[in-house]
C-alpha cells in the first residue's frame, strides 16, 4: 500500500472505520479518522481512551480492511407461504 493510497482512504468523507492489517497477524482498528496519522514512512494509530499509541511501517502493512458497521441496508424479504 502506498502513501498515496493510504492517505486517501484516510480522507474518505464520510470516513469508514478500517481494519490495518500486518504481515505478521496483527491488526489495528481505526475508528475514527483523528486516530490516524499518515507520517513519511509510518502510520501512526493512537488507542482511544488510553495513553497507547503505535507506529507503523508502511512495509509492514499487508492490507486495509473496511469495517462493517452492523447496519444493513436492505431490508429483509418476507417468504410468503
């Protein structure tokens, strides 16, 4: 993942909460776009209501996961019987 792409999924308006995840099995969720910093060659994701942060190494990371928020859309067909 490049800067570039990373920064724009960042700047999504509305955001959409994301899934960082590494090459070794860790992930971090990012829920909210002042949590995340995109730095020259780490993302930096601070952990709410805590003092925790961690920096990232772009090459670390694997992939980006959008989260689903639980709420759908569609409503749900009735079978008629």
């Amino acid at each position: 993942m490049t800067v570039k792409e990373l920064r724009k999924v960042l700047d999504r308006d509305p955001f959409e909460p994301l899934r960082v995840r590494l090459r070794s099995g860790d992930a971090y969720e990012v829920r909210h776009p002042d949590l995340a910093v995109v730095m020259r060659s780490r993302l930096f994701v601070a952990f709410p209501n805590s003092d925790r942060w961690t920096r990232i190494p772009f090459l670390h990371i694997n992939a980006v996961e959008s989260l689903a928020n639980g709420n759908s859309r569609r409503t749900r067909r009735r079978r008629n019987e």
